[in-house]
C-alpha cells in the first residue's frame, strides 16, 4: 500500500515532524492573518472550522504565476514584483509564533541543519534507487551526509526570516489591481519557518516546474542582490550567493527525490519530467567554487548523465 509523510522515519519522529511541516489548517489561519497583518497578500480567512480542518478562504482568481508562464504571458512584471516582496521579506523582523485567529499560537519552527539534511536524504532514499537500480551502499550514504554537514552552515548568513518553502511558479498569484509587493498573492503558506533568506529565492528562480532562462535568473538574482544593498549597508553579497547555491543544491536533492517517490511510491510518473530541469538547476548550483566537495561528490556518485538517464514518461 502507498505511504504517507506521517511514515516513522527517525527515532520515532516522522518525515514530517523532522522537517516542521504544518499538521492542521490552524497553521495556514496564523501564518496568513500576520502576513496581512504585514501587508500581504495571502488568502483572507472568510469562514473556518478550525476542528474539521476547514477553512473557507479569499479568492485570488485565475492568474497563476505557473499557468501565465505556460500561456506566454510577459512574465517581467510580475517576476520583478515577487522579487522585490522577497528583499522586503529580508528587511522585515518576523516572529518565531503568532496568535491563531481560533485561540492559542502557533510557532513558526527554524529550519535548521538537521531538517534541511533530512530533506537531503529523500535523493538517497528514493532518487539513487530510480537511477542506480538499488539502494545506496552504506558508505555512500555516509560521505554524502558529510558532505552536506559541511556545507549548510554556510547557508546561513544574516538574520533568519521567515521561509515560505513553497514559493514558486504554482503558488504564487498575480493581482495587478493591488500595489508593491502586495500584488503577488501567496498561497501554500503553512509551512513556513525561519530559515535563511535564499531559499524561497532559489526555489523561485529555480523553479522546478517552468523554465527560468540563466539570463533571467542571473539578472533577477543580480536585482534583488542590489536591492539587499541599497536597503542594508550590511549585506554581504558573497556570503549570500554562497547560500544561495547551497540552497539550490539543497532544494534540487530534495526534488529529485520528491518526484521520484511520487512516481515509485504514488504512482505519479509525470513528475519525473520535470528532473532533467531539476538536474540542470543542481549543476549550476554545484559549479559554486564553495560547493567543490559536494561537486566531486556528484561526480564521483551521481554525474549528471546518470541522473538524466531517469525515465521521464507520463503525464503531470
């Protein structure tokens, strides 16, 4: 039978747990009410059963960052937008808990180390497999884990803010009719911690499911980078592309090992087209000269001509 993330995984903890993902609609309820609160546009809460896990929320109507991209739409406008909500994401000090709008609070979780490595882990646990034909031997494993504990440190740089997870092409909503950053509208925002201020970045301009041409994502990156600068006289540009690129190989590991499982274990293959971007976006990552180890690692393991060797047929 099909898993869940609820699967025990690590000392009696399970997937979820380890990597702070939301349990119940309460979660989506606070983080949006402080959102707006800020001057955002995340979903309003019209209605809510908070003890069924319903909610009844604003609609943002159709324009879908994913869809206008698929149909050719000039996407400037909006992208530009998103990335300047980002660097005001950056400027901005969040709380570590919010009130929910039923009672009680919900706590905003860190995204440390030991979540983002076990996110890490779904490449061995499920993409190494789909390529390789079997499991990882047990020293692989090992120098792959080592390797990432040596390199997520270095994903950190400045204050901590909070780190939608989720922040790409299929959640966000364009509302040209609202001003600044409010006109990009947020969805899927329940499992936001605080984390470094790269990654919902990369996972933008690294999107895995539309092209993000290397012009645009070099330029957008370039953009936000002077934007942090002329808003912050202490942001180190250097330090925050090296977490950028660790962040994108992180996110990319995570992915490939994502749509993997979703193909083996859900019967979802379609999501397997959508790798050989994925591996493209991680072979930019690792040509960081800050990611050397991890580089001779993947080409030592898993070179890129074997990770696009995966089956890409279906439909998603």
């Amino acid at each position: 039978p099909a898993r869940t993330d609820t699967d025990m995984v690590r000392n009696g903890k399970t997937y979820s747990d380890l990597v702070h993902l939301a349990h119940d609609i309460r979660s989506v309820m606070a983080i949006n009410s402080h959102l707006i609160d800020e001057g955002f546009s995340a979903p309003g809460i019209v209605s809510f059963d908070a003890e069924n896990g319903f909610a009844v929320l604003e609609d943002f109507g159709d324009q879908v960052f994913g869809q206008m991209a698929r149909d050719n739409h000039n996407m400037s406008e909006p992208m530009l937008a998103a990335i300047l909500l980002l660097a005001e994401f950056a400027n901005r000090t969040w709380p570590d808990e919010v009130p929910v709008p039923d009672g009680g609070t919900h706590v905003i979780a860190e995204f440390d180390d030991d979540a983002l490595l076990c996110e890490t882990e779904l490449l061995m646990d499920w993409f190494w497999p789909a390529v390789a034909g079997g499991p990882a031997p047990r020293d692989i494993r090992s120098s792959y884990e080592e390797a990432w504990r040596s390199l997520l440190p270095l994903a950190r740089t400045g204050r901590q803010v909070w780190t939608l997870r989720d922040f790409h092409s299929p959640n966000l909503m364009w509302l040209p009719d609202r001003q600044d950053h409010a006109r990009v509208g947020l969805l899927d925002t329940q499992d936001c911690v605080l984390g470094p201020a790269a990654y919902d970045l990369v996972s933008f301009l690294q999107d895995a499911r539309i092209d993000v041409p290397t012009d645009v994502e070099t330029e957008l990156l370039d953009y936000y980078c002077a934007h942090r600068a002329a808003d912050d006289s202490g942001f180190d540009q250097g330090a925050f592309r090296v977490s950028y690129s660790v962040l994108g190989a992180q996110r990319a590991c995570k992915i490939l090992g994502i749509f993997a499982r979703l193909a083996k274990r859900d019967g979802k293959p379609g999501y397997l087209k959508h790798c050989l971007r994925v591996s493209r976006a991680l072979e930019k990552d690792l040509a960081h000269p800050g990611l050397s180890a991890l580089k001779r690692w993947f080409d030592d393991h898993l070179p890129s001509e074997l990770r696009e060797a995966v089956e890409t047929t279906g439909d998603q």
